[in-house]
C-alpha cells in the first residue's frame, strides 16, 4: 500500500452512518445451491444451478407504487423518468420472473378508463384484458390468433350470415380482427367470453370461470379442456357440407366437400389396428383425431432400456399410439393381450399440430425441465414415424435439416401454465411471431402475452423451462414447408349485404299484416358517402331512478342531484309551495299507493279532492314508483316519510274536503320527532324552529 497523509473511506467516523452497522443482513442462500452443496475439509461450495446464472449479485427493485399505471398521473411525471423494472419481481425473486406474473387492472377514481394499458405493452400487438369472466381463455386465444391459417377460417366465417345465437367461430373472428386492426391497443374479449357461458356443453366440459378466486383451480388443466371445447365447436360451427372449399390441395380427403375446414387443418385419419396375441387376428377401425395428447413414457423394469424421453420420440409415440391391454377377442372368444396401434404415413400428418401437454403430475414435468447440457424444446421437430417405439422416433433442431427423412415441424405459439406460490396459477402464452406479422427492425421474434402485457423474449428463454413455476399447456405446430400451399380462394372475404334486403325479426307470432315497413332493395343499399342514422334508443333503457333493490352510491347521488336541481328550479318560479301541495294532495288521494297498485285498490271514500294523478306522474315519463321510492322522495324534501294515513280524517259531513293547506316552510328534522308524534293533521308540531343535529 502506498504512504498516504490523509484518512482512508474506510476509516469514516460512525456517525455518518444512516443505518446500523449490520446491514443489510447477508443473503440468504437458494435453496438450488444448498441442495448440491458438497464439504471438503470444512470448505463447503456447489455450482452455480443454471436459474441462478446472471442473477448473482442483482438486487429485486419493488417498483413504485402507481408508477406510469394511470393516464391522470402523467403530468406529475413528465419531469421524472419511471425507475427502471427489475428483472425479478421483489416478492419472489428466486421463482417466477416479472413478466409471467400475474396483472391485474387498476382503478383510480376516475374508473378503468384512466389505466393506462400503453406502460404495459409498447409493442405493436395487442393484449386482452382480465376484468372480465372467462378471460383465462386469453392466452389460448392469443396463441390461435397467430396461426395465419386459423385466423383465416376465423375471419372468413364472420362474412357469412351465421344463424347461430352464440357461434364460437363468430366471436373468435370478430376478436381476431379486431386483434389485427388494433395494432398495440389493447382490446376485451367480452362477447367472446360471455358466449361461452350461453353454450349448453360448457358446464359439461367444465370450462366455465365463475370468478371465484381460489388457490386450487388448476387453470392449466382447465386450458386443456378449453381447447377441447372450442376445436369441437368450432369445427361443428364452419362446417359448410357439402360445399367446404378444399384448403389443403397437398392433403388427400375421399370427399372433400364434406371435410370440415378445421379438420383439414387440424385432423389426424388414420386407422387404429388392434392384433390378438392369441389367435393372431388383427381388426382395423377408423380413428381421427384434431388434439394429440401427449403420453409419457413409463418407467421400465431394470432388466429393459428405457425408452427414449426426449421430446421428438415422445411426440411421435403419443401419435402412433402404441399400448397393450387384456381384453376378450371378437374372434377366439379368449381374454388375452391386445396390441393396438396407429400407423401413420406422412401424407396423413396435418398442417397444423396441436398438443396438449397433458403435465399432470411431477414425472411428466421432469421431462420438461432443462439440463445443465440441453433443453427439452427446440424450435423444429423432426419426426420419424417409420422406426420403432423403442427407437428414437427424429430430433429437435435449431434449424430444418431437410437432407433428412422426417417430417419438419416449427412451434409456432405455446400456452404455459405459471405456477406460484404467493398466487393462484394463471396462463401467458408464448408466441414466434409469423413472417408476415413482424415488424421492420424488430429485435425479437418470439412475444410474451401475458393478458394486455406484452414483451419481446429471446428464442432460449421461450423455450426453456429453468423451474416448476413454468408448466407446458397447449403447443401449436406448424408444418414446414407448406405455408405456401394453402388455398384461400375458396373462402369468402366480403360480407354477404344482401341480410339486409331480408325482411327478419325476433318476434315469434308478428302480424304481418300491421307491418309499416318497406323492404330495402339491391339499389338502395348503403355505398361509401350515403348518410345512415342509427336509432339509439337502446342507449337509455331506462329513466333515471332512486334504486330499489341494490344501492349505488354513484345513483343514488345522481338521483339526489336531481332533485336538488328541481327544487332549484321551482324555488327560482316560486312554485314550490304549489308543487308541494299537490304531492301531498296526490298521496292522499291514492292512499299514498304507488301507480302500480292502484287498480287492484281503490281509492278511499274519506280522500280530498285534489289534482289527478297523471297530472303529477305522466305514465310517459314515471316508471312505476314502490311506497320505498315515494318515501325517499318525501326524505328529499326533509318530510316525514312514515306515515300511512291521511292528515286529515275527512268525511263529507265534515265538509273540510276543501279547506285549503299550507305546507311547512321549514319542517322539522326527522330527529326531533318521536314515533308517536307523527303528522295527523296536527300542523303546530311542524312549526318547531328546525336545527342541525
């Protein structure tokens, strides 16, 4: 060490110090790192695990709190520029990264509207909102909509005149092109989500979301069953037999016109053929399939070689399906093994795979986790269906080899199940961006959407699955090689405008011959530049209203105003007084009875004449009032509200049925008057000088 005169940094007085003298406490070590953690002479050290690399000395940074969240909060914030997002998120840094966590929608007091949805994604695709029930299809619908060929069939449908009250294929075309034109902003999938509700098989599917937030729901089997739902649906829905344009000219249907689009996409046809081991018999059967669940191999005898666990092998055995079980014959009438299987050509594979991962339990998940060598996943898949179960069935590659004889296949989306601890499971899907949809000059190809979160990501981090947090779901594979081949011509691209030369409507039995209207005809359809009005009526369905049944602060407060403005309004007439004077007189002609029960009781002998009801409450402008509705509005206007009787016990031979009556100015607080002092006809109770409480 040099001479030096002066103090050291490390020889500053205690003083200075703003925190304690220990601290911060040291680290806690991983548990990843403890559990390798090997002792020679006292010195204890392990390897740096693989999810740990590149985190070591980073300190989680909790962000601040409404930072950029709200659109209102902005002009505070021009002059301070956001902290930078940590890569982790603060309260559970070792597990699940910051950008597959679960997002929720804020409000501020000025409602959802002022969430600003732009500091969430800053890429030019659209996220889907979560406020809504049934959105945990979001990510199932985000990894659909980037299946160029999907989104065609999609977007094709909704320009035909679809009879179906709730059509799947209808609201996933309409989200998909509002996915394609919104271009960054973010969107809901309302419609979508509440179609699936009104659908009788989805309570027997079991893929109706209630809303109820509880730890148990395992969302990622619950995608599964999802995926199942709308495929069946969806390929019922677009089915036009017997005239389905062919899409697939490279595939080979016996009669095309009556293939559903979605399983010429989507389906597997084949034949499952079972052999007898005792007779020797074998039996063929026909067997399609549009969802390939995958299967895992089973652990074998320590006398036999384990079958090949990697992700082209396993693949390839859950296509061919080959398994065993005892079983009467058909044929020798005896209980011995069946061997069945599915053999596959490769003319019969599909354009588009789809899987579900079928991770049910920790052994399947094992199979997904990276090594310290190599990853499960790799973007193609090379598939050998000619070789033996127990053989390795193609490889996973970084690029397509095509000297090779497999079949190529590239993962176009996934939908991965986040697992934590802290909250309850939620999905995000992983997406590589088509060709066709990617931006000049991006950085990245593969997307994290994650509901209206949306990040770029590297190939790696798409595709690997470093922890347990990250389950597979669904994975969608696209053939290589045959993007070019499809055939949209026979798909229709403009809306059919002749649904409006129809003459339809909801009523069952109508009169046709009351009807007023005339029918448009092809020459007066609307063309670019014709001005059309649209009735909006439906806008209000209803007149402003004191609620009866719920209480809204927001209503009730409009209804108050309302009120306060009108007694404004008659103040500056002077006619309040006169007003008032008719209200009570209507009540007590009425028997103070709303409207509504005013045929099924009729008026009483002793009530006073006054002015007629509908004077006051005009059947056009006043919905039916309740006795709650009469009695909160004589609370408006500081009245006792809970009398039932008239104020004057009238009788003809009285002759008081004219005497005239001049309402309080100035009534007393409803404090100051006990329940057996409520108005009879006895004024000079009211005539109490009034003060606040």
């Amino acid at each position: 060490m040099p001479y030096y005169t002066d103090y050291l940094l490390s020889a500053y007085d205690k003083t200075f110090q703003t925190v304690p003298e220990h601290y911060p406490p040291p680290i806690k070590i991983p548990p990843q790192v403890l559990a390798s953690l090997k002792q020679v002479d006292g010195v204890s050290f392990a390897q740096l695990p693989r999810e740990l690399q590149g985190k070591r000395n980073v300190i989680p940074l909790a962000p601040t709190k409404r930072q950029g969240r709200f659109r209102s909060e902005k002009a505070r914030r021009q002059a301070d520029s956001p902290p930078p997002e940590s890569p982790l998120d603060v309260t559970n840094s070792a597990l699940v990264p910051r950008q597959y966590r679960r997002v929720e929608i804020e409000y501020s007091k000025f409602g959802v509207e002022d969430f600003d949805f732009a500091f969430y994604n800053r890429t030019a695709f659209s996220g889907l909102e979560t406020h809504i029930l049934n959105s945990y299809t979001n990510a199932l619908i985000q990894a659909m909509h980037y299946v160029m060929p999907l989104r065609r069939i999609a977007k094709s449908h909704i320009t035909m005149a679809c009879s179906r009250e709730y059509c799947l294929l209808c609201e996933l075309g309409f989200v998909m092109r509002m996915l394609e034109d919104a271009k960054g902003i973010n969107c809901q999938a309302t419609n979508f989500c509440r179609a699936i509700s009104n659908i009788s098989t989805a309570a027997t599917y079991g893929v109706v979301d209630y809303g109820q937030d509880h730890q148990e729901t395992d969302y990622g089997a619950k995608i599964q069953m999802f995926n199942r739902f709308i495929i069946e649906n969806i390929k019922s829905e677009g089915n036009m037999a017997p005239n389905n344009p062919s899409m697939t000219p490279f595939r080979e249907f016996p009669a095309i016109g009556t293939i559903p689009l979605i399983s010429q996409l989507l389906s597997v046809d084949s034949h499952s053929v079972t052999v007898c081991s005792n007779c020797k018999t074998s039996r063929e059967k026909p067997d399609t399939s549009h969802i390939i669940d995958i299967i895992y191999p089973r652990k074998a005898p320590s006398n036999e070689a384990q079958p090949p666990s990697d992700f082209a092998s396993i693949l390839r055995n859950s296509l061919l399906r080959d398994y065993s079980l005892k079983a009467a014959c058909p044929s020798c009438k005896q209980i011995a093994v069946q061997q069945t299987r599915r053999p596959l050509k490769l003319t019969e594979l599909p354009p588009v795979l789809l899987l579900n991962a079928s991770v049910h339990n920790a052994d399947a998940l094992k199979y997904w986790q990276d090594t310290r060598t190599s990853r499960f996943l790799k973007p193609f898949v090379g598939l050998d269906l000619s070789s033996e179960p127990n053989r390795p069935g193609g490889i996973t590659s970084q690029s397509v080899d095509l000297s090779l004889p497999y079949v190529w296949y590239e993962i176009r989306s996934l939908v991965i199940d986040v697992r934590s601890e802290e909250q309850q499971s939620h999905l995000v899907s992983l997406v590589k961006m088509p060709e066709s949809e990617r931006q000049p000059g991006a950085n990245h190809t593969w997307y994290l959407f994650n509901d209206f979160t949306v990040h770029g990501l590297s190939e790696e981090e798409a595709l690997s699955f470093p922890g347990q947090w990250k389950v597979p779901a669904v994975i969608y594979l696209e053939r290589f090689g045959v993007q070019d081949g499809f055939d949209y011509s026979g798909l229709p691209t403009k809306i059919d405008a002749s649904i409006l030369c129809q003459d339809i409507s909801l009523s069952m039995a109508r009169d046709n011959s009351q009807k007023v209207h005339e029918i448009l005809t092809p020459d007066e359809l609307p063309r670019p530049g014709t001005e059309v009005a649209i009735d909006a009526e439906f806008v209000q369905m209803q007149l402003q209203d004191i609620q009866l049944d719920t209480h809204d602060s927001i209503e009730d407060s409009r209804s108050a105003l309302l009120l306060y403005k009108e007694f404004q309004r008659l103040e500056g007439e002077q006619t309040f007084d006169a007003k008032l004077e008719e209200i009570y007189r209507a009540g007590r002609e009425n028997n103070w009875k709303p409207p509504s029960a005013l045929k099924a009781s009729p008026p009483p002998v002793h009530a006073s004449p006054g002015v007629p009801f509908t004077t006051l409450f005009p059947r056009s402008l006043s919905p039916p009032f309740s006795v709650e509705t009469l009695q909160n509005q004589f609370r408006a206007f500081g009245l006792d509200p809970n009398f039932q009787t008239p104020f004057l016990h009238m009788s003809p031979d009285l002759g008081l049925a004219t005497a005239p009556y001049t309402p309080p100015r100035t009534p007393m607080h409803s404090s100051q008057i006990s329940q057996n002092q409520h108005h009879h006809g006895n004024r000079k109770n009211y005539h109490q000088p009034w003060s606040p409480r």
